[in-house]
C-alpha cells in the first residue's frame, strides 16, 4: 500500500475520523467501554466497504453505523424494559445533518487520562482510542509483549465505565492534574508517526499530522502551559525534516546525511518562534529542552557545523530533570560526538536491560563501533538491530550497513 494509494487515503481518513465519531458517541451515550467497541467494528466495516462504495459523508456514515452497533448492544445487554426502549428510541433513520461537526478529541483526550486510571493505562487506553495505535504499534512504545498490552487496555476501558465518568471536560483544577499524560500521549503519537514501530513505511504522515493538529488545539485553550507549547515547537522542529529523512526508495537517510535545503524552513521560523515565547518563562521542562535540541540541529547550515557541545549540554539537563534509557541513549551519541565514540560506548554498557529489546540500542551501538573503526563489532550489533526491527525501511538501511562493514 503506497503512500497515496486510495487505500492509503482511507486510512488517514479513517484515523482522523475515528476520535470524533468516538467522542460524540461517549457523549451522548455515556458508556466508553460499549462506544469504543461499537466504533472499532463501523471502522471495520469502512475499511471493507469504502474502497468500493465512499459514503457522500464519511464522518456520519461512521456515525451511523456505529449507532446501530450501540443499538444491537443496548439490546442484547439486558431485557429488561427500560434498555427495549431505549434502543427503539436510539433506531430512527440517521440523518447526515444530525452529526454534529464538533471536534470532541481534547475532551475525548482528557476522559482518557481520568484519574481513576494508573498512568501507564491512561496512555495505552488514549493512544488505542485517540491516537488509533494498534495494540502492536502501542505495546511496542511501551516495549512490553502486545497480550499484556491488550489486557491493560481492556481493564482501562472496565476503569472508565466503573469510575462514572462522563464525556465533558474537566474543571481547570483537574485538567491540570491530567495535562501530563495528555502530553505524553500526544508525543508518543507523533514519535509513531515519526518512525513508525512496523510496516513498509519509515514514516506516518498521518499521525504526525494529527498529533500537530490536536497539540495546536491544547495550546489554544491552555497558552500557559509552557510544557504544551515546548512541545509544539517540538513537533514542528521535527516535522520539519520529513521530506529529506528518506530516499525515493523509503530508505532511510541519516541526519547527518540528509539535504538540508529539503527541510521545510517555514516549519522551522514557527518552531523557533513557539519555543522562543516560552524559553526564559520558568523552569524548563522535557518538551522545551527536547524542543531547543532539535532547534541547534535546525540551526546548523551543515552536519558538520552542529553545535554538539551544546547539544550534550541540553541532554545532560534533560537527563538530570527527566532520566530514562532512552535519554541516556541520545546523550550518548552526543557524548560521541564531542568526546570520541569511546565515551560514547561506555555510557550504553547499562542500557542492555532497558532497551535491550528494542532495535534502537543495537543500532547506535553499531554506529559508534563504526566511528571507533571496529568494523566487525560494529557489523554484529548493525545485524542484531536488524532482526529486532519490525520497520521494513529500517531493516533493509540496517542490512545495506552489514554490508557495508563486509567490505571495510
């Protein structure tokens, strides 16, 4: 399936559709459990029907279809004669003007995040329902297996409909207490969408796109929150060097590999600017420090003009703010590069446990052996991280480094 084949376009269309339809169906109907499953079966039907026959409007036609499955639910869940009614009064004609155009995502977000969740369900259950992540490509950015990641989506969907919650936003106080995972969410869409866990694709437009699209709307209505905007600029700093990160192929192109006169300098004076209105404001939070990393590589004319001190002084702030292995991992290409790939290595030795797993830590392992001019070892930890990617792009640009290490 190509980038803009008409299966393609279905499916963006779909991913940006299905929080919408959710969010209108769980507020009129009050029950997030029965709602998310009534609109994972209407998008199974479009996905089999559209390809043939598109609706003149997607986005009720959705909305119809899933109000028929909430009907079928009503009505096997009980027979008693308050739910008989209720469905007969929900099986009217669905007419198209009765949809409403209402963008329910944040409040759909922030339902997602409520506080009767742990954090960890809060994030898989948004991804699933706003994000419209599988549990595969979800389970993978939490780095455990996909059956323990469905589990805790299901018990997250039971912890909704137990805690009461309804579809409205919450009043500012609890908003606040919810902002980080809504954050969170929103940033492990757009790293999704931006090197996508599996498929034949390095990237997807998609869900960066929308990650950007509803990341602007959580700034409209809260500009103070600095960690918001941080990530916005965040975003669009990244996003700016979608067209030079691969080769017509979808190979992937390293950074410092990639054209630069293909990065989209608009995104990059917006990024700048976002970030600039918050820098000086308070403390500096993750997304802002993350934002002004990304902003020294914008800024660099060439590879070979990147401000590294700077960079491994902004990573060694984030570290000390926000410690993970991943952090510790980009701090150690930037280590490499402003103390030789020695240091470099030594700083992954501890990670194997963490992101052993994952194909990132064998890959920048591979790098910096490369750098070091160990070939050999630097070809076992290239191959490694190919047989542990599921990224098809990433495999094969994985394997063209085995092979090239063959010939050093």
């Amino acid at each position: 399936m190509t980038e803009h084949s008409p299966e393609a376009r279905i499916e963006d269309l779909l991913r940006t559709l299905a929080p919408q339809v959710l969010g209108v169906l769980a507020r009129t109907q009050g029950q997030f459990d029965a709602c998310e499953d009534a609109v994972q079966e209407a998008l199974l039907e479009a996905a089999l029907q559209w390809p043939t026959v598109m609706p003149e409007n997607p986005r009720a036609w959705l909305m119809a279809v899933a109000n028929r499955r909430m009907v079928d639910f009503y009505r096997s869940e009980s027979a008693r004669r308050a739910r008989e009614e209720r469905a007969e009064a929900m099986n009217v004609e669905f007419s198209y003007s009765s949809v409403p155009e209402t963008d329910d995502t944040l409040t759909l977000m922030f339902l997602c995040c409520h506080p009767a969740l742990s954090a960890p369900s809060q994030l898989a259950l948004t991804l699933r329902a706003v994000g419209g992540l599988t549990t595969a490509e979800i389970a993978s950015a939490f780095m455990v297996p996909e059956a323990t990641m469905g589990q805790r989506i299901s018990r997250a969907k039971q912890g909704i409909q137990k805690a009461g919650a309804t579809f409205s936003m919450p009043p500012a106080s609890e908003r606040k207490a919810r902002l980080g995972v809504v954050l969170h969410v929103l940033y492990l869409i757009f790293n999704e969408g931006y090197a996508a866990s599996s498929g034949p694709s390095l990237q997807r437009d998609d869900l960066t796109t929308e990650a950007i699209r509803v990341t602007r709307l959580l700034v409209a209505v809260a500009p103070k929150e600095l960690e918001a905007v941080g990530l916005l600029a965040l975003m669009l700093l990244t996003d700016s060097r979608r067209a030079a990160r691969t080769l017509p192929d979808g190979t992937p192109v390293p950074l410092a590999e990639q054209d630069r006169t293909l990065w989209d300098r608009g995104q990059i004076e917006e990024g700048i600017a976002v970030l600039s209105s918050v820098l000086g404001r308070g403390a500096a939070g993750p997304y802002q420090l993350q934002a002004a990393i990304a902003a020294v590589h914008a800024e660099a004319a060439t590879d070979g003009k990147t401000d590294w001190p700077q960079i491994l002084a902004l990573y060694t702030v984030l570290e000390a703010i926000a410690p993970s292995p991943v952090v510790t991992l980009n701090r150690a290409v930037a280590v490499a590069m402003v103390h030789g790939p020695n240091a470099g290595l030594e700083l992954l030795a501890g990670l194997d446990t963490a992101l052993g797993r994952t194909h990132r830590l064998d890959a920048v392992r591979g790098h910096l052996l490369e750098m070091s001019g160990s070939y050999a070892e630097a070809r076992a930890a290239y191959l490694s991280a190919a047989k542990k990617t599921g990224s098809l792009p990433e495999r094969k640009y994985l394997m063209g480094k085995v092979a090239r290490m063959d010939e050093q």
